[in-house]
C-alpha cells in the first residue's frame, strides 16, 4: 500500500481554515478520526492497490456501473495508450468519449476502438465548443443509460488510470462521499514537469477560489473525478454555464450545495506527452470572472449579480 495516503472529507460550506485545523489534528495514523463532527479520515485504507500493479479483484465489482466520461479534440495519439491503461486498470468500466469532430481523426479513430471493445463508446459534437458542454453531454448520455458512477478524465495522459482505480475504491468504501477529486494538492498528491510559476499559479487559482466559494477543496480545478450519479441528478446540470476548466468549480460547488460529501485523494499528475493542450487565455479569463461573481454572490447576498436559474432554484 502506497504510504501517506490521506483525503479530507469536505462538507458544505466547511472552510480552508477548518480543513487545516483538522489535518493538524490528524496524527499520521490510518483509520478515521473526526473533529468537531466534521470528518477528516485517511483513506488509505481504502486504496489497496495504488501504486502496485494492475486490476485486482474489487474493480471486479463495478461490473459495468461506472461510466468513465473522456472529452477529446484532436487527441489521436493518445487515444489508444489512454484507453489501454484505463482499461488495463479498471477492466469493468465502460467509456465514453465525448469527441468535438477533432480535425485529426480522433472520432474516427475512437469508432475503430468502440467497434472492437465493447466497453467503448462515442458520441460525436458537432464542432469545438468547450470542456463544459462536452462533459455536460456525457454526463446526460451515461445518466440516461443508469450508471451509478460517472467519471471524468483527460485523454491526453495527464490522469493515470491507477489513479482511478485508487478513486473508484474509496467511492466504494465510503457511503458518505459523493464526489473523489483526484487531487495534485494534498499530500501525496502532485504533479511533474510543471514549471514553478505554473505550480504557483495553478495553486493561486485554487486558493481564491477556495476563498471566494468557502469550500475546503485543495484542488478545485482538477478533472480527474468520480461521482455518484445521485449526486449528479440532485445538481442541476441544466442551468451549468461554464465552458472551459471552470467547469470543474462549478461542479464542486454544486456539489457541495446539494449536500454531496467530497473527498480528495492524490494524484501524480504529468505534464501530457503528445498533442497540444487547448488551454488559452480566454479559458483563464473565463474561471476569473466567474469564481468572482459566484463569490461576490456568495459574499453580498443573492440579489446581485441577477441569479440564475439554479442559484434560485
Ligand atoms: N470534446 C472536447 N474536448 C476538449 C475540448 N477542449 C479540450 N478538450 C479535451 O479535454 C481534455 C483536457 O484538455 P487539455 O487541452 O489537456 O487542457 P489542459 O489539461 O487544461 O491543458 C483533453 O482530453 C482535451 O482533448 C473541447 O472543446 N471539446
Ligand atoms: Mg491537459
């Protein structure tokens, strides 16, 4: 077992300063401790094959419940080593790429894989138009279909496939957590070939959102997630707006205010070895002028900015 694995447990509204108090609190033993209520418990004894070698046994038991949601524009080259390893780890889950009419053949090339395996799946968009709506359509496409767990993941080898696995187990094992992020900001968790001023941003990133939604997750902006498709039902996937990584905070504080426990187990997170990433300025901009206004609601009251219809609701 992989040593030092710990998550905190996050509930609603529950603050930065209190998750800190409480990881103090927590002596470096496995098991479950609890403060103030709140529940703050290593999680390694969940996750018994982390860092070991492929499938064991316990995946066996998702037998065709999970739904691993995999969004993709022009990703061929890391389509097929993608897969392997995600399959190769999690033998019993099914896949969903959600692909935009990448321009390199990706769809195609997905189609090829979904012929032969018929744990894969495609469902084709018609053009480029953003993280968000992609995972939006994957998620209705597997809620439909009645997967208990839906997960979200990269295609361009940024996500480990054990990494899932260790998430689907915890999942599992913990009737009280809604939502695992695999999380490159707790200990255990990091990631590799990241330049400092990137480390350092990113970390901003998470910080003032953290800050300005009140929610203790370490890692607001990661897409390596696993989610109970309850949870999914109880948020309003509808009125979602967010188009690029945003997309991943918005869905914590949905989450969240549904009353979802979250947890947060750590990830190794490589830089992607081929393709170009699709993150640009306007992406960044995006989750700036969105975490703030959601703050600034948060903050002053639900009278302004207007609401929308899920914050109504
Ligand atoms: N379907 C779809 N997938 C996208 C879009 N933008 C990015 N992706 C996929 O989302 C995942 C993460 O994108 P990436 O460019 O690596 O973002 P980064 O990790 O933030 O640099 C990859 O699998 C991309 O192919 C999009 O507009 N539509
Ligand atoms: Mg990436």
């Amino acid at each position: 077992m992989r040593r030092g694995l710990y998550s905190e447990i996050v509930k609603t509204r529950q603050n930065a300063d209190q998750a800190d108090a409480q990881r103090r609190d927590r002596s470096g033993g496995s098991g479950f401790a609890t403060d103030g209520g709140k529940a703050v418990v290593d999680l390694a004894a969940d996750i018994d094959a982390a860092g070991g070698g492929g499938a064991d046994e316990d995946t066996a038991r998702d037998g065709g419940e999970v739904c691993v949601v995999m969004p993709t524009y022009n990703e061929r080259e890391n389509l097929d080593p993608t897969l392997s390893a995600l399959l190769e780890w999690n033998p019993q889950v099914h896949v969903l790429v959600v692909d935009d009419a990448s321009p390199d053949g990706t769809g195609e090339a997905a189609d090829a894989m979904a012929a032969s395996d018929q744990r894969v799946y495609v469902l084709h968009r018609a053009g480029k138009n953003g993280l968000g709506p992609a995972y939006l359509a994957g998620f209705d496409w597997a809620l439909k279909r009645g997967y208990a767990t839906l997960c979200s993941m990269d295609m361009d080898g940024s996500h480990r496939a054990q990494d899932l696995h260790a998430m689907l187990q915890v999942l599992r094992n913990r009737s009280g957590i809604d939502l695992v992020i695999g999380s490159r900001r707790v200990p255990g968790g990091r990631t590799e070939g990241w330049s400092r001023y990137r480390n350092w941003i990113s970390r901003a990133g998470s910080w003032y959102a953290r800050t300005m939604l009140g929610l203790g997750v370490r890692d607001m902006t990661s897409g390596l997630r696993a989610y109970r498709a309850g949870i999914l039902r109880a948020s309003d996937l509808r009125s979602v707006e967010a188009n690029g990584y945003v997309f991943q905070i918005d869905m914590t504080r949905r989450v969240a205010a549904a009353g979802g426990g979250i947890a947060e187990v750590p990830i190794v997170f490589p830089e992607r070895m081929r393709g170009r990433s699709k993150m640009g300025a306007g992406i960044v901009f995006e989750a700036m002028w969105r975490v703030t206004r959601w703050g600034m609601r948060r903050l002053f009251g639900r009278g302004w900015p207007r609401p929308s219809a899920y914050e109504r609701g």
